[in-house]
C-alpha cells in the first residue's frame, strides 16, 4: 500500500476510533484498503491517488463479498459525489474535517 494511503488509513482510524478496522484482500487480487464498522454499518474505504475517482471491479466485489452498507473512495479532489447509489467519492480533506462526513451525499 502506497505511503500516502497508509497515511489517509491511519487518519481515518485516528477519526473513528470507536471503529473495528480491517484490510481485505483476496487471492484473486480484489481488495480494500480499510473497513469500519461504525454506528451499526458497515463501511468500506478506498483511497485513491487521483482527481477523478471511478468505480472498479474490486470496488462491488468488496460490497458483494463483505456486506458493506456503502464504500467511500477517498480521493485527492474538494468534492463530494456519488459514483453509484452505495459509492461514494469524497475528499480526503472533507472526511477528515467535515462534522459528520459519513452521511449519505
């Protein structure tokens, strides 16, 4: 996992601490970068080097495989937006800062 996003993972926990945190992977090469369960959900965290966020396989083989209530992918932009009806791009910025950055878009 690359520097920054290790950086933006360990931000992330440091936010929700009341969090149980996980990595995901599989041998077939899917993967998430970090999974929360908070505030009875179950939420998943991509974090993305990149101004234009899109939606990967990967991406619905985490919400299929782990029963995620919504994935967030974690991007370097100011905007928040919805890239399918349980994806969520939103700036690493605003997750981190914003009062209540996990509510729907």
């Amino acid at each position: 996992m690359p520097l920054i996003a290790r950086s933006v993972d360990a931000q992330i926990l440091t936010r929700f601490a009341s969090a149980d945190p996980a990595y995901w992977s599989t041998h077939g090469g899917a993967e998430l970068d970090l999974r929360l369960e908070t505030d009875g959900r179950v939420l998943g965290f991509e974090i993305k080097r990149t101004a234009q966020p899109a939606v990967t396989k990967s991406m619905h083989i985490a919400l299929a495989d782990l029963e995620l209530d919504h994935l967030f992918v974690v991007y370097a932009g100011p905007h928040r937006f919805a890239l399918t009806d349980r994806i969520t791009a939103i700036g690493a910025a605003d997750l981190l800062t914003a009062q209540d950055p996990l509510s729907a878009p």
